[in-house]
C-alpha cells in the first residue's frame, strides 16, 4: 500500500476511533471548486489586489473600490460548486463521526454540500449587510444591481450602503460563531485542520487550543503550516483527492 492510501486508512481509523470530532477548513478546501485562495504563490488573491479594498477603513472610505474588484470573481463565486472535499465532511457528519466544522471561508460551499454544523468564523459572502441600519439583504442581488451600474450597491430599507456581510480587516470576528468554535475546540478529542495555512489570527489559536486540551491532531494541507509537527497524522496531498479516497474507504466498509 503506497503512502498516500495508507495515511487515508489512518485518517479513517483514528476519526473512527475518536468521539468528539471537530474540523477547522480553510480556503484550501475550496480551491478545487475554482474559488482562489489567499497565499499560494502566483495564484493567491494577496499578490492580485491592494488589501486596503478589504479594510473596514478603505471600503467605509470607497466602497465602490471594493465593487469594482469583486466583479472579477463574483461569476466564479457565484457558479462555485461543492467538491469531494465539502461531500466527504458532510458525510462524516451525516454518519455522526462529525462534531461540526469552524471554517474561516466565505464561500457557504460547506451547506450546499449539506453539512449543517458550520460556524462561519468570518462570515459569509452570500449576504450583504446595510452599514447603515444592519439590514441583511442577497449578495448576488446586491451584486446584479452593480452590473446594472449601481456602485455601490444601497439598502432597500433605508438607502444606506451595503457591505458583504464578511469580515473585513479591521473588524472583530462576529462573537457567536467564535465563542462556539471554541468550545468545540475544548472539547475535541481529535482535532482535524484541512486547508489552512494556520497562520491567520484568532483562528491559529484553535488547534493549540484543542491541543492542550488533549486533542490529536490532523493536519491536512498542501503546504507546510507551523503546526506540521504537531500533527499525529500530516497529509500533504491534494485535498480534493484525498477527500475522495476517504470516501471510497468509508464506503467499502459500510460505515
């Protein structure tokens, strides 16, 4: 049996033998659908744009920058499907070996796959939120009406200008989601962070948190985090097919 399928067999027989699953995704989980990540070399969005256009400051400043930036990738989001990797954690939670998943993506890729315990650490991209009044209204709407020609999109309620209802640098982590995926954190016997750079602060801490708590950890990512040697199990695979072997390993033993 080659490497990459004997860490798969290890990634199911410790998930199996485990109680308290939790899973920490980031955006290397959903590269495979076409949605870019942050910080690959030569394809992540840092090395593309001005990261003042995703400031709390510079939207509240321009808005219309930040519009006029994500007509680019709105399409992409906005046709974006689940891959193996959204499926095969749906199915873990499905068959109750999955506590539920903190994610720092936007993307809402996690749901349409049908997981149902999601805690968006930095919100999600799927809704707009007035600065002016809070009303919450569709981002694909919102940006419809900016093809249309409207710059920045504004509030049906009150005429205020819309953000996407994302965490912006400069903004807190919205309390809910956080305070949730810490107690997940705490309580995790096996701690699994799948396409992550781990290196985004205050969601880094969760794995030293499950950590010292006495959780294992899994760390499965294409490229090395500072968490790697701490990891019971490190998979440097593409995630997408590792996804799917896991998969194929859940089905041929009737779990």
């Amino acid at each position: 049996m080659d490497d990459f399928n004997v860490k798969a067999q290890a990634f199911t027989d410790l998930v199996l033998s485990s109680s308290n699953v939790v899973v920490l995704t980031g955006a290397g989980v959903s590269t495979e659908s076409g949605i870019p990540d942050y910080r690959s070399p030569g394809t992540g969005l840092w090395e593309k744009i001005d990261q003042s256009i995703v400031s709390i400051d510079g939207f509240t400043r321009e808005p219309s920058l930040y519009y006029d930036y994500s007509l680019e990738l709105y399409p992409v989001r906005k046709n974006a499907k689940p891959n193996s990797a959204h499926y095969m954690l749906a199915e873990l939670e499905k068959k109750g070996l999955l506590s539920g998943i903190i994610t720092q993506n936007v993307d809402g890729l996690h749901q349409d796959a049908g997981s149902e315990v999601v805690h968006e650490l930095h919100g999600s991209l799927r809704q707009a939120v007035c600065l002016n009044c809070s009303a919450l209204q569709s981002m694909n709407e919102a940006m419809e009406r900016v093809i249309s020609g409207q710059n920045p999109p504004l509030c049906f309620e009150c005429g205020g200008v819309l953000k996407p209802n994302a965490v912006f640098f400069g903004e807190p982590l919205p309390r809910i989601p956080w305070e949730q995926s810490l107690e997940l954190s705490r309580s995790a016997d096996l701690f699994i962070a799948i396409g992550s750079s781990l290196q985004v602060s205050p969601a880094n801490s969760l794995p030293d948190i499950a950590i010292k708590a006495g959780a294992k950890l899994i760390v499965i990512n294409f490229t090395p985090t500072p968490f790697d040697l701490d990891a019971q199990i490190l998979i440097n695979h593409q995630i997408g097919e590792f996804s799917s072997a896991v998969i194929k390993l859940l089905d041929s033993q009737n779990i």
